[in-house]
C-alpha cells in the first residue's frame, strides 16, 4: 500500500495576518449578528408581558362580567313571568268587577 503524501503547504507571514483578519472579520459578523439577536428577543419578552398583562385585565374583566350575569339571573329568577302575570292580572279584573257589582 502506498503511502498519501501530504502536502504541507507553509504559509507566508502576510497570508497567515489575512486569514486571521478574515477570521476577525467573521467574528465580528457573528458578535453583530447576535447583538442583534439579543435586542429581537429583549422587544419580543417586552411585547409578552404587555400581552400577558392584557390578558390578566381581560380575565379579571370576565370574572367581573360572570359575577354580573350570576346577579342578573337571580334577579330575573325572583321576577314573575308575562304568562303568570297576565293570569294575576285578568283575577285581578275579575275581582274588582265582582266588588263593583256587589257595592252597587
């Protein structure tokens, strides 16, 4: 089997300073890159807790919306219905035709 030779390639002082300029350069991509990153994130978990706070009121709002219609019901349960009154009322008639008719 024959052995690979490997090509080792020696690199001049000016080609190693613009790799690693090059390389710095990336770097200093990358580090913009996340620093926009982070400010994304910091105005996404500001806009969550302006939602989250907006949906507390939202919920107390319905839970003071809830109470109400308990307290509408009983009320309204309390109250006589049009069927029922209408009955009372034609007793009513009814009974002060035959006290009209009695004091006359």
């Amino acid at each position: 089997m024959e052995k690979k030779k490997k090509n080792k390639r020696t690199y001049s002082k000016d080609e190693v300073v613009v790799i690693l300029e090059d390389v710095r350069d990336k770097f200093s991509v990358l580090a913009d890159g996340q620093q926009v990153i982070e400010r994304s994130q910091q105005t996404l978990e500001k806009g969550q807790q302006v939602l989250s706070n907006k949906i507390d009121e939202i919920n107390q709002r319905l839970m003071r919306v809830g109470d109400d219609v308990i307290e509408i019901k009983h009320k309204i349960s309390e109250k006589v219905d049009l069927k029922d009154f209408q009955k009372l009322e034609k007793r009513v008639i009814h009974l002060e035709k035959l006290m009209l008719t009695k004091s006359s």
